[in-house]
C-alpha cells in the first residue's frame, strides 16, 4: 500500500489522528493467524467507528478484519447464527430479515460497525432498556491469541474479550442469537421541566412493551422541531404508539442524525457517560449552565453530551460530577485512547492484571485502555 492509502486506516470515529507502518487485510482466517504469528505488535481495526480512538494506530502495523465477514451457520429453529466477525450488522440484519429474525443491539452505527467491533467494545443500542447490550447476545467467540492459535471461549469466560476493546485478543467468529423481528411503533413526548422526564421515563419503565427511551434535551429539540422543551422519543413493540410504520423509521432515522447535525455545527467531541436516570437531573442542569447540547439513551442513563473545541477543557469537571453519582465515565464507547486517563487507579489495576494473562507480550492493540 502507498504511504497515502494507508491515512484512512490512521484515524476512526473518534477524529484522533495515529500512524501506521502497514496494514494487512487478510481474507480468511488462516491468514489472520499467520500475520498474528508474525508479528510482534498490531492494531486491530474493523468498521472504523469507535469513537474512542481503539482502532487509532500507535506507530505499529494495522490489521484490518473487515473482510472476514461470512455467514458461517445459521439455524432458524434455535434462532442462533454464527458468524465471521467482520460481518457489517446492517448486512446481518439483510440476511435475517428473510426469516423475520434480528440481532437486537442496535447502535446508531449499524450501517458501517462490525458484530466484531460491537463484541469488543460491548456496544449498547438504542434499545438497551429492553436488550441490554451486544455480550448478552453472545453464546461463545473464537478467538485468535497472542500465537495465534484460536481458542473458543464460552460465557464464562466471554467478558474476558468483550469490552477489552481488542487488547486481550482478536474475536474471528461468534455465536448470536437472535429474536423474533417485531411490529414497532413509536411516540414522542415534549416536556418542560426535567423532573416531569424523570416521572414519565419511571411511568413508562413499567411497560413491557416499551423498548426505547431516547433523550433530546432542550436546545437540540429547539434546533430539530422548534420548541423549547425536552424531547422523548419512545418506542413500543406493539401497535400503541401513535406514530407508525414510515412516520416512525423517518423519526429514528432523525434520532440518528442528530450526532453528526451536531459535529457540523461545531459541536465535534461526544461523551457517553452514564448515571442512574434517578441521579441525573444534576448532569443535565451542568450541561444546561454551561451550554452544552446534549441527548442520549435515557432509558439507561447514557448521556451524549457535545463539546466543541472551546469548551473541551470542561470534559474533566463533568468527569468528575460523573464519578461523584457514582457513574461510568464511558458508558458505550468505550476507554481506548481518549478516556484512559480518566481511569480509576483499582480499575486499572485489573485490566492491566487481564492484560498480563491474556496477552502477556503486549502483541494486541498496545496502548489502548492502559
Ligand atoms: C455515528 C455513530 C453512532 C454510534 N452509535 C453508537 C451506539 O449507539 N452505541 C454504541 O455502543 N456505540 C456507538 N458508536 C460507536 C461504535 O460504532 C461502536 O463502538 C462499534 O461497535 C464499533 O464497531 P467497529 O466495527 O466500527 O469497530 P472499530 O471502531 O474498528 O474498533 C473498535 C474497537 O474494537 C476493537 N476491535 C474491533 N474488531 C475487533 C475484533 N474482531 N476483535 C478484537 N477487537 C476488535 C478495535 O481494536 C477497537 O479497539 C457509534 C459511532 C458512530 C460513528
């Protein structure tokens, strides 16, 4: 590869900029083990969404798994698929929707975001409230280890990999199942004081059918439909929201787009905390003192507050607020470079410990989390 073709590989997401020395793009398994034997140190990249800077290479050489990418079993009875983790999730959903089937986790990158990248980062969809997030979903992973050998990893010993952003191994293939596609209808709410979203946020916990619960706060919901409120977006699996079919995908579609609505107007840096809902009026009045827009899954108390280049210095303060309610200072995105120092001491100490056993020559995505 020129020097030029090798930039797309140096930047994900998250708009921080790395190096590489090469990339390897490897077609099949076989010859993923071959490069993880010989080499000593390796970025590992798939769909290039993180927003963390996981897939932002150090100096060291890429290896980008995005083309082993096949269905390798489905079996519609047990509504289970195993699949080679470069696999787009959009391009699975295309397949199951034959047999009216889905994966459930649904993050707004699903067009673009591998199985692999969401196992890795553990990503959290819209639907979190109902679904929780990707590693519920997950019956076992092979897994490629620092010789290159590949291991099957059951339940048990699933979290060892997912969440560990890819420093503890790379996950070639995984075992999902799958639910049932549903009927789904939608509603949107606008409040005027935030503790009125917090009464209907509980009220509407208490459905079953309701599967999302999205926050738009104040000054988004003004930019978007014009009104000086807070906006809840809710989604049922049933035909009780009044908003249906094409009127609704149109209405998620919008949800999706508000992030990079938000970048071009210069609100470029996104955080994901997460507190308890209960706890959160306390976030929400710190964005709103200091001119922060922001939205989220509400439903689980993951914020998406925006900052711009000039008011970035202000991450730390929220930091702290955040770990005072006793909340997570990532709660889908993940640590990989930019979060790392925001990492409590005892936290580190774990995963420096899972490092150590895992992949003790430090071969996987050096630099990352710790
Ligand atoms: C517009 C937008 C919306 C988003 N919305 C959400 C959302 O709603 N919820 C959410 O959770 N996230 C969201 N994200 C973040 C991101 O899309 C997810 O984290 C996604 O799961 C990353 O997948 P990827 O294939 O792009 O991985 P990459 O960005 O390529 O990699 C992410 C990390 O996983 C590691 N990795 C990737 N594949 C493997 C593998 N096979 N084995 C081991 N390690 C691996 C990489 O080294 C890196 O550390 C969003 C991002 C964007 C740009």
């Amino acid at each position: 590869m020129k020097k030029d073709s090798l930039k797309p590989y140096e930047i994900d997401a998250s708009q921080l900029v790395g190096k590489t020395a090469k990339v390897f793009l490897p077609k099949n398994i076989k010859e993923l083990q071959e490069i993880v034997k010989q080499n000593n140190s390796l970025n590992i990249r798939a769909g290039g969404t993180g927003l963390a800077g996981g897939a932002v290479p150090q100096g060291e050489k890429t290896l980008d798994i995005s083309k082993i990418d096949k269905i390798v079993d489905f079996n519609n009875d047990k509504k289970t698929i195993v699949v080679e983790t470069g696999i787009i999730l959009d391009d699975l959903q295309d397949f199951l929707a034959q047999y009216n089937l889905e994966f459930p986790i649904n993050p707004s990158s699903h067009s673009i975001c591998t199985i692999g990248g969401m196992i890795s980062t553990n990503a959290v969809g819209n639907r979190a409230i109902k679904y929780g997030r990707t590693s519920d979903w997950v019956l076992w992973i092979d897994v490629v280890n620092p010789d290159g050998k590949i291991e099957r990893k059951n339940k048990t010993e699933l979290m060892d990999f997912s969440g560990m952003e890819g420093i503890t191994g790379i996950i070639v293939r995984a075992c999902l199942k799958l639910t049932q596609t549903k009927e789904r209808t939608g509603e949107i709410i606008y409040l005027e004081d935030y503790n009125e979203v917090l009464k209907k946020v509980r009220e509407l916990k208490r459905i079953s059918e309701v599967s999302m619960i999205e926050l738009l706060g104040k000054s988004v919901t003004k930019d978007l439909f014009s009104k000086d409120k807070y906006a809840l977006t809710i989604e049922f699996e049933s035909d009780q929201g009044k908003i249906k079919q094409k009127e609704f995908k149109k209405l998620l579609n919008m949800r999706d787009s508000v992030g990079p609505k938000l970048s071009q107007e210069g609100h470029t840096i996104l955080e994901d905390p997460r507190v308890m809902t209960d706890k959160s009026d306390t976030l929400v009045s710190w964005f709103e003192k200091n001119n922060i827009p922001f939205f989220g899954h509400l439903g689980v108390g993951i914020f998406h507050p925006r900052f711009s280049k000039d008011n970035e210095d202000k991450i730390p303060e929220m930091m702290k607020i955040v770990k005072k309610l006793n909340g997570q200072i990532t709660g889908e995105h993940g640590i990989g470079i930019l979060k790392k120092e925001f990492v409590d001491p005892s936290d580190k100490k774990l995963l420096l410990n899972m490092k150590k056993r895992l992949d003790p020559l430090n071969k996987f995505n050096p630099g990352k989390i710790l």
